[in-house]
C-alpha cells in the first residue's frame, strides 16, 4: 500500500478477511472503537493502545503568531490538540523497513 491512505474502509476490509465477520460487523466494529476513542478523548482523557501507540491530549495557550506570507501578527486562541506518541515496538518496526 506504498502511498496510500488506510482508510475505515481498508480496516473494515482487513477485519472481515483476517476474522472472518461478516462486512456490516467489520464496520460496526470499526466505528464502535473508533466512536469509543473520539469519547475518550473528547473527556479529557488519553487513550494508550498498548504496543501500538498513545493518543496524548495538550493544552496550548494564547499567543501571537505571524502570517508568513503577510508578516501581520494575529492572535492564536487557546486549543486542545492531540499528540499521537507510537510504542517502541512500533518506531523499531517502522525503522526497520528503512534499512
């Protein structure tokens, strides 16, 4: 899949031929962990998928930023934005594919 987006579509596919459900359930499946992630999230709370990776929330502050194109200051208001940290066991087998 060199270049290719995984989509919810290609995780329903691959459950339904590694498991064997029938496709309405692969993409139950797919949504329900999917829905109960964004929930979790949207508490408050991180959400660690062991051996895979955690999905880390932050805080960011108000600050002023600049328009690179226009040089203009403008205010940047405060968010929440979330940090995707892999595991090591999926950095070393990222990594590994490059040598």
């Amino acid at each position: 899949m060199s270049g290719e987006t995984i989509t919810r579509a290609h995780l329903t596919e691959a459950i339904h031929n590694q498991v064997g459900l029938s496709r309405a359930d692969s993409a139950q499946l797919v949504e329900s962990v999917l829905d109960e992630m964004s929930k979790t999230l949207e508490t408050g709370l991180s959400v660690k998928i062991s051996s895979f990776a955690s999905f880390i929330l932050r805080d960011k502050s108000k600050r002023v930023g600049r328009n690179p194109r226009t040089g203009i200051e403008a205010t940047i208001t405060p968010r929440r934005v979330v940090l995707f940290r892999p595991s090591q066991l999926l950095r070393k087998k990222i990594n590994a594919k490059i040598k």
